[in-house]
C-alpha cells in the first residue's frame, strides 16, 4: 500500500531531531521508533512500497498526536496531519487486522456509544456502582460523576447570545464543570444557551483512531445542533481544537465559518470579559492541555483569567504531554502511565503534594485524578473565586466523593 | 541479539528492520544499516554491550539524540548502535564546587535547566541544545555562541567514566584543578566515539552573569561587519557571543519571526556582552562606538530581557527560517582565521554562483567559525552533485585561507576523506597511532574521523533516496 500523504509533507522534515525533547513517548522510550522522525521516516519507507507490517503499525499507534513536536519544528512539518492520514489508510485496509475484542471495543466505543450522548448517560448510571468494584477501582478513578450531577439537566437561557457546546464524555461524567462555566458566562453578563437536538460527540476521537468518514459525519451534526453566528464556547481543549478545524475537515464555506465561531472557555471569556472575582489567596499549578497548547495556541487565556483569583504556578516541563490522549491511556496503558509520571512528578515540583491543579482538557483531568491529583476546571476554580462563601472550592461541586 | 537481551533485559536491544534503518543516519547526510541497537542503563549496560559486540566482531556506534550533522553517528554496516536515551541521569550536583556528574544521555538544555535554580549554567549552547545530548557534545567537542568566551566543551569536561573498546571501565580526568599524568581527557573529548563510549562526565558549571548586554549593529557592507569584528577583539573585549548574519539569512529571518532585524542591510552582527554591571556598560558602550567607527550606520542595544530574547531567537532560528524557503540544506563548519572572513565569504559567494545555489551565512563571527548554508530542493534532478561540489569548493577555499574543517560539528564520514587536505601523511598516521592505543581491532565507530583503517561499506556522498 502506499499512505495517502502528501509528498511534500512528509519531505518538509530534514532529520534534524529538534522535535525528540518535545515527544513524550521518545522521553518516555528514548526509541527513535517513538519519535516524531522516526514516525516520519517509518512512513516514508511504507511511502517507497515497503509492506506494512506489525511493527509500523505499533510504531504509528504509540504516537499520542499530542502535536508537541509541530510546535518545535523549525520546518513546519505538520505532523497530526502525517498522523491522520496515516491512521486512515491503516484503518482502510485493515492490515495486519487488529484483535477481534479490539475491534469490537472500538466499534462500540466509536460508532456506537461516543455518537449518542443520552446512551452515554445510561451507561455512565450503570458505572456508577461498578466503579467501586475493588479490581475496577485502579481504571476508574478518573471518573468521579455525581450520581446527582447526571439527573441535573443543564439550563439554557431563552434568548441565547453565546452556546456552550457540551459534547459526548464531558456532558456525562463533568456536567458540573459545564455547570459552572454556564454561572461563570451568565456572571460575565452573557446569555449562554446550548446545543440543539442531534449533536453529541464532536468526532476527535474518531478522527484520531483514523475514521474520518465517522468524524465527518458528526461534524456535521455538530454543526446542524449550533446553527447562527453566536460564538461556541467548549470546555474541553481537545474537542475544541476539533471545532476549530471543522473547516478544513469538511471543505465547506459553511464549515470554515462554524469554525470562526469557536472559542476555548477561557479564550472566550477573555474576550467577552469576565466576572468580578475575589483573591482567593490559594496556589494552583496549570497544566496546559496539548490541544490548548499546542494546537489551538490558546494556553495563556487560561493563566490570564485565573490570575486575579489564584496564584499560579506552572509546570517546567515545557508542555510535555501528560499521556490522556483521548482514547490513549486506554490503549497505550503503559506508555500513557509512564507519560504521567513524568507531569506527576513536574506538578510536584511546582506545587508540592496535594497541590490543586487547573487542565482544561476532561481527558487530562481523568488521567490525573486517577493518579490521585486534584484536578478543577478553569471554570470550576472561576466559579470557587465568585465571591459569595469564603472558600466555596472545598466541598463543593466536583469534589471527589469517595477518595 | 539473545545475549544483549540477556544482558539488558527485555527491550534493552531491538532489531526490527524497520526500526533499525531509523539508526542509519543521524541529521547529517550519510546512511548506513546497523545490526542492532541497544538501549544500556548504567555503565553496567554500556561495558556489556561492548564485550558482547566485541566477542561477536560486531562494530560499536555510540548515538546520542541523533542531531549530529557529520555523519558521526551513521553506522558502520552490521553494527551495534549503542543508544545512550536511556542513560539520563543527574547524577550529582555540587553547587559550591560549581561541577555536576551527569549520564551522557542527559540533554543540554536539561541539565542547564536542572541548575537554574542555583544560579548556574552549562555554557556551551550549540543551536541545537534543546535537543542534543551531553555525551554527543563530548564525542564532537561541540561550541555555540556562547563558547567565544567559555571556551567550546572541551574546556567544561572535568572528568569521564569511559567504557574503552574492549569493555574495560576507566576513568579519564579528575576534579581536582591538575591531574597527573597524560590529558586523555581532552583526547577522549571531540574523539567522535572512536575511544569508547561515556558513562558519566563530570562537566563544570558556570555561575550567571550579573550582567548581560545585548547590541544589534547594523552595516551596508560586508566588510564594515567584518572590520568591526576584528576591532573588538582587538580593543580586548570578549564579547561572551558574536555572530555575524549576511543579507539573505538576515531577511529571511526577520520574515520568519520578526525579530526586528533591518532587511536592508548587507551584514548584521549580534554582540552579546555579559559580567559586572560596571564593565559590561563600558563594553557596551566600546562595542558601540568601534561599530560606528567602522561603518555601522544604527547600533540597538536591546533594553530589556524581552527584546533580548527576541534578537537572539531570531539568531537561532535561522534553521527554521531557512527550511521554510527550500525543503532541504547542507549546513558546512569551516573555521578560517578572523581576518579572512571577507576574502572567504567572497569565494563563498562565488561558489554559490558558479553552482547557481542559493548560499546564506549565519556564523560565529568572534572565533571565525563559517556556517556556509547552501539551501535546495533534493528531488530536482542532479542537484547533489552540485550541492556536494560547491560543499568541497567551499572547504578548500576555507583551508587554502589557512582555516581548518570543523569548529564544532566533527568530522564524522562527512569529512572524513578532507582530512589529507590539512595534515599530511604522518600527522595521519600519528593521530591513527593514537587512536590504535584506545582501539587496537579498530571496532569503536570505524571509518569516521581518519580516511584510514577500516571503512564501512559504501557510505559516501548520499545514496539514492536519501533526504538531506
């Protein structure tokens, strides 16, 4: 097979190994085999008609399309595109096949469950006593819905001059972090409505696993679901860098405008102006997600809106991926739990134990929390610094009910 | 392969075609096919590794993080590439003593980083720092712009465990300010993996400057850039960096980043001053006006930390800005005498011309250290005969000024057969004597360095197929 990448691409990158320091999984493995040039050079051997084999295809699957290497590549090779594009022919061909279980769980995962939200939510009912089951405990830390927060449907005003999308995962299992950046934006002085019916997942995980025809297919719905030229506020940094790139997934005029639309909750609030917040006088150490970071450029919105509230810290990693990646912690376990130790140990650094710590990302934040950190919402730390109770952080929404 | 595994354990070594043929270059030019890598974690790892190679008459390649630009680590056919990813450690850092032992694979700007906090600095900066490794700096006695002043590696590796090409474990060097006997420290630095593989370095630490000038003088000529150069070293003053940027790279900088550098001048030079308060304000001010004197028509001198940092980023990224006007380059290293600058850039230019090749010079003007960039695309049809062509012109015309090779890059197999250019039969043949003390069997990087002894396969000029 020959990978449908654009030649000129993949001959843009020069070897020069600029982008090793800024791959997590190269700093994880030290194998040029889990780096960005060593991707690239995987890719043009199977690009001159080399078989794809086992090994290339673990190679392109180890890669966790944090786009950190883009930003520090002098030539501009635009690697998540390289990625994608890769990923879709392996998905095409189906060769070497994937295991049947595999298969299955990425079938239902995909195509069964992410696209529908309101079945997202009776599983997530189901999870809620399975997730203390003692041999389940360790996977599924990261998920600390209240039963409550999945009963609470979240409330829209009547004449709507913003929309919150709300998504698949985030609208399950952190309904309350929209909840608070619906209070926050409605503090702000803002109308915030959200999507109508037909939309649910935004199609990044989709995209990412290689199934572009599914990821197109949501967009669309995404799309119909927000229809006007009010901004789309999204909470979550990866499916906002997928609303961002709408545009160039679909090709239409009417996407690229949709796109225009789409702003990261901080990155809108900077720009609509925010609410009047007190000091809260308390430290948190900010972690800047990969797609914020990395892809939508939008990572110091998030330090400036927290920074008349909290004291903030940030890591000196120099924004290495903490190892979610969407669907990544589940497929690449032991890579994705060696790139967490190393941000586990930087958030340390920054902020000692027990320190809180702000992601704008729900991926990032499950990973952590599972590791046992304190994870909130830009939102939800907004939402703390109010005004109102001295200190409505502790206790309140979003707490961890069973640490 | 099984008694590597056995030795490293699981994942320790590999041979997956297609994860080999990634160690067959570095990011310089020249490609080879190892047997095998392997991925030691302590000196423990590194010495079995090499005895193993070394019962089986398997050739051994140290690699650091691969940004080497001379082909230092493109193995010989069937080698062992020993990958030192993995041996990443900050041993110990002792602040008073201003020194720190580090495992090879630490990387520079890491390690400048691990010390920030106490005020101190690993000195030598090569453009790549964020991404090569300690023990690639050693095996190529690598400089940067900083190393007017510091001195290139050489000059900040105190100590080294060694594992010497038969498997035995020694060290090289000491702390102390004199150690007795031979300098087989300064033999093993710059020794591009010929005379075994670094386990540990102790490397020196260099306090921060309390004081930091920048200037950016800017110049109609090429020869008022050079002159002032000149007159600054000759007034006395080490700039801690001085680096000279020609038209071409200067716009195409400043197009890139926007640093603020002027897109109508003929040379820029970027002079960095650091020290005490007092004597970098008198320095700033000399450097100023021996500009002025020499043609300079604007002196800037950066007022804060902020448009510092802008000028310098502009300095280094002249790569970057480079790759977006053509896909490929060839970056040169030749170092020639300060006050031939000019002559040389001339037959620079030439050389571009003759070659029609585009040719921008970014360099470190202060010790005379060209970084000739010839900028192309390698799938037009025969344009490396002409990029290697004019890359040979330019080196000779360095030589014939009375320069030399490298200034930090190494010789690698990319320079390897120019060495006869610069020393003759005998200064050959001692420095292979040399290297014989360390390697008898010749099974440590053979074929890099010397033009002698045992060559590898055909690693010549770029293969088809081969990107740039």
């Amino acid at each position: 097979m020959t990978l449908p990448i654009d030649p000129v691409d993949l001959a843009r990158c020069v070897d020069c190994g600029l982008c090793l320091p800024h791959c997590p999984t190269f700093r994880a493995t030290g194998r040029e085999s889990a780096s960005p040039r060593g991707r690239i050079a995987a890719m043009r051997r199977v690009q001159a008609g080399e078989p794809v084999d086992e090994a290339f295809v673990s190679y392109m699957q180890e890669c966790v399309q944090c786009r950190g290497c883009e930003a520090a590549c002098p030539s501009g090779v635009p690697f998540g595109r390289l990625m994608e594009q890769t990923r879709q022919a392996l998905r095409s061909t189906r060769r070497p096949r994937p295991p049947l279980v595999r298969r299955t769980l990425e079938w239902l995962a995909y195509r069964v469950v992410l696209p529908r939200p309101g079945l997202l939510v009776a599983l997530s009912w189901v999870l809620i006593p399975l997730r203390r089951l003692p041999g389940l405990t360790g996977r599924t830390a990261g998920l600390r819905y209240r039963a409550e927060s999945l009963m609470e449907r979240l409330q829209a005003d009547d004449d709507p001059d913003v929309h919150l999308f709300t998504g698949c995962v985030m609208d399950a299992w952190q309904r309350d972090t929209h909840r608070a950046a619906l209070r926050i934006m409605r503090a702000s002085g803002a109308h915030p409505g959200l999507p109508g019916p037909g939309a649910g997942c935004c199609g990044a995980l989709q995209l990412h696993a290689g199934m572009d025809f599914d990821a197109r297919r949501l967009a669309r719905a995404v799309m119909r679901s927000l229809p006007g030229d009010d901004p789309i506020v999204v909470c979550s940094a990866g499916c906002g860098a997928m609303l961002k790139s709408y545009g160039e997934l679909l090709e239409t005029d009417a996407a690229h405008r949709f796109a225009a639309r789409v702003r990261s909750f901080a990155e809108w609030l900077e720009e609509h102006g925010g609410p009047p917040l007190r000091d809260t006088g308390r430290t948190v150490v900010v972690q800047d997600p990969c797609h914020l970071n990395h892809v939508q450029k939008v990572a110091g919105s998030v330090r400036r809106v927290l920074a008349p509230a909290y004291r903030l810290v940030d890591l000196d990693d120099d924004g290495l991926c903490c190892g979610a990646g969407g669907a990544y912690s589940l497929t690449q376990p032991e890579l994705a739990a060696a790139m967490r130790d190393r941000t586990l140990a930087a958030i340390r650094r920054a902020g000692g134990d027990g320190a809180v710590v702000a992601s704008a990302n729900p991926g990032c934040a499950m990973h952590l929390a599972a590791a046992g950190v304190d994870v909130r919402h830009p939102a939800e730390l907004l939402e703390a610094a109010l005004g109102a109770s001295p200190d409505a952080g502790d206790g309140d929404a979003g707490e961890s009910e069973h640490r | 392969m099984a008694d590597l595994a056995a030795a490293l354990g699981p994942g320790g070594a590999r041979e997956e075609p297609l994860e080999l043929a990634m160690y067959g270059k570095d990011a310089g030019v020249t490609r080879g096919r190892p047997g095998a890598v392997c991925f030691p974690r302590d000196a423990a790892g590194v010495a079995g590794a090499v005895r193993i190679a070394r019962r089986h008459g398997v050739p051994i390649v140290p690699r650091g993080s691969g940004t080497g630009l001379a082909g230092g680590a493109t193995p010989a056919d069937g080698a062992l590439v020993v990958s030192t990813t993995r041996l990443n450690r900050i041993l110990a850092v002792d602040e008073h003593e201003r020194t720190a032992w580090v495992e090879p694979g630490v990387l520079n700007l890491d390690l400048t980083r691990a010390v920030a906090h106490l005020g101190l600095h690993y000195a030598p900066d090569p453009s790549s720092q964020q991404a090569c490794s300690i023990g690639g700096n050693v095996a190529t006695n690598a400089g940067g712009p900083h190393c007017l002043a510091s001195g290139v590696t050489s000059a900040h590796v105190l100590a080294l465990d060694v594992v010497l090409p038969d498997g035995a474990e020694v060290r090289l060097g000491g702390l102390e300010p004199d150690t007795a006997g031979y300098d087989l420290r300064g033999c093993f630095v710059g020794s591009e993996g010929t005379m075994g593989i670094a386990t540990r370095v102790a490397v020196r630490l260099s306090p921060d400057p309390p004081a930091v000038s920048t200037l950016l003088l800017e110049f109609a000529s090429l020869d008022a850039a050079a002159a002032t150069v000149g007159a600054v070293i000759a007034e006395g003053i080490v700039p801690a960096a001085l680096e000279m940027m020609d038209a071409e790279i200067t716009r195409a900088v400043e197009d890139y980043v926007g640093a603020g550098f002027p897109r109508d001048a003929a040379a820029i030079l970027l002079v960095e001053l650091d020290g005490r308060p007092g004597s970098v304000a008198a320095d700033t001010a000399a450097v100023g006006e021996l500009g002025r004197a020499h043609g300079a028509r604007r002196v800037r001198v950066a007022a804060d930390e902020a448009e510092r940092a802008l000028l310098w980023k502009g300095r280094k990224s002249a790569f970057g800005a480079i790759a977006r006007i053509a896909p490929d380059y060839y970056l040169h290293d030749a170092v020639v005498p300060r006050t031939r600058l000019v002559d040389v850039l001339r037959t620079v230019y030439d050389v571009a011309d003759t070659h029609a090749l585009t040719m921008m010079n970014v360099f470190h003007a202060g010790d005379g250290n060209l970084h000739p960039l010839i900028v192309f695309d390698a799938s037009e049809p025969g344009i490396w005969d002409r990029v290697a062509s004019a890359g040979d012109a330019i080196l000779r015309a360095c030589i014939a000024a009375g320069g030399v090779l490298s200034g930090e890059h190494g010789i690698g197999l990319e320079k390897r057969d120019h060495m006869p250019l610069i020393f003759g039969p005998d200064d050959l043949a001692a420095q292979a004597g040399l290297r014989a003390a360390f390697d008898p069997d010749g099974r440590a990087n053979p074929g890099k360095v010397l033009p002698e002894g045992s060559r590898c396969g055909e690693i010549a000029g770029a293969p088809e197929g081969t990107w740039i």
